[in-house]
C-alpha cells in the first residue's frame, strides 16, 4: 500500500493545476488577438490591457470558488497594484465591451476619454439625470423608452427620446453624431434592453453598423454588458464584434 497523500502534496497539486491553466488561458488570449490582423503597437496595448484585468479575473475566480465550497477566499496577497492594474488605453476607431454587472468601469473609461477633449454621446436606458448626478460628466444623451414626451415646450437640456425599437432611427443618430468630427465618443447603457425590445439579429446588425461607422470617423465606443442577462451564443457573436473584451 502506497504512503498516503497529505496537505502538502495537495497543495502542490493544486498550486501546480492552477499555474498550467493560468499559462493556457494566457496563451489562448495571445492567439485569439494574432488573428485579427492587428499591428505591433496595437497588440502591445491590448496586452497591456490585459494584464490591467488580472485582478478582476483573478477575484471572479475566487468568487467562483467560494459558490462551489462555501469557504471565504482572501485574496490578501493579491492587490490591484501588484497584479499590475493601470488605466486603459483608450484608441480611437475601437469599440470596447466592458463585461460588468453595473457600468462603473464604463463610465469611468467614458469620463475619462471626455476629460480628454472627446465629445461625448451617451445612449441609456437610465434616466439621463441620474446618470450625470452619479457620474458628473456633460454629453449629449439619448434616452432609451418607450415613455411619450409630455406635450408643452422642450428645454434645450431635455434628453432626445428613442424608442427602444426604433434601431435605424438610433443608428442614424449616432451616425450623424459621429460624422461632427473625429473623437466622438459613444457609451451604450442598455444593449441588455435592446435585445429583449428586438430580436438579436437586428441589434447584432445595429452593432455592426456603429462598429463600422466608428472606425471610419475614428470614435470610441464603449458597451457595458452584464454577461449573465444574455445569451452566451449571443454575448459571444456581440464579442468578437468587438475591438477589446474587458
């Protein structure tokens, strides 16, 4: 009869199981972007991008974890700053899907890139109002509802109301936005309501069509999506649209 394994070699184990998948899926991510025709420069950035995420891959797995064994992970050695966290680097012509329950990080890219001189368009499905107060940031906005604006006079600060349905109406919009001049950037709060108000093929053709009119007037696009709300084929045909997946 063999000797017995003890805490020791399970931790080895384990350590050694978690360092081959950590080096594969970093592999994986590397292959993903070679295939896409993107410059040395670019692949540069990405990359860096990349690792900035390492932290929040790493606590996703750590909350993965504590669902599956109902014990509390500490993740104590384990910081934004020493997995190597900076700011985004924000290019012009690329859209961004940013993969968060609620759209902290994509306002936050979104603010920052007006902070930067870039003129700014937000589509919402959150009252324009509540957005400005918790974000602070000042940008033409469209809101996304199925409200009728009240009859009497419109202020020249009053929101433009879309309906959610109206897709070639909220396209021409952001064209027409866009088309103003280069550094328009466009955050879309709602892709989630989007989906359920259409069927998904029409609003992967919207997405489509803002892609390609932002790499023409050189703008930024930023989707925060909520991954769990949509389909995964779905989020999946949403992603490789996409020039960046944070």
């Amino acid at each position: 009869m063999g000797p017995m394994p003890n805490q020791d070699d399970d931790y080895v184990k384990g350590f050694m199981k978690g360092f081959q998948d950590g080096l594969q899926d970093a592999w994986e991510e590397i292959l993903k972007l070679t295939t896409k025709g993107y410059t040395s420069r670019e692949l540069q950035i990405m990359a860096k991008t990349k690792k900035s995420m390492l932290y929040q891959r790493v606590q996703q797995r750590a909350d993965e974890l504590e669902k599956a064994t109902g014990r509390r992970v500490v993740l104590a050695d384990i910081t934004p700053q020493s997995a190597g966290m900076s700011q985004v680097q924000m290019l012009p012509g690329w859209s961004y899907v940013v993969k968060e329950d609620r759209p902290d990080r994509s306002f936050s890219l979104f603010t920052s890139l007006l902070s930067q001189g870039a003129r700014g368009l937000c589509i919402s499905r959150t009252h324009p109002d509540v957005l400005r107060q918790k974000y602070g940031f000042s940008a033409e906005h469209l809101w996304l509802t199925k409200t009728e604006r009240s009859q009497g006079a419109v202020a020249a600060s009053d929101p433009e109301y879309v309906s959610p349905n109206n897709l070639a109406h909220l396209a021409s919009e952001i064209k027409e936005f866009l088309a103003k001049g280069e550094r328009g950037a466009i955050i879309i709060e709602g892709l989630e309501y989007l989906n359920t108000q259409n069927d998904f093929k029409s609003v992967l053709k919207f997405v489509q069509l803002i892609n390609e009119q932002v790499v023409l007037d050189k703008g930024y696009l930023v989707i925060p999506v909520d991954q769990g709300t949509m389909d995964s084929k779905e989020f999946s045909l949403i992603e490789r649209e996409m020039s960046q997946v944070l």
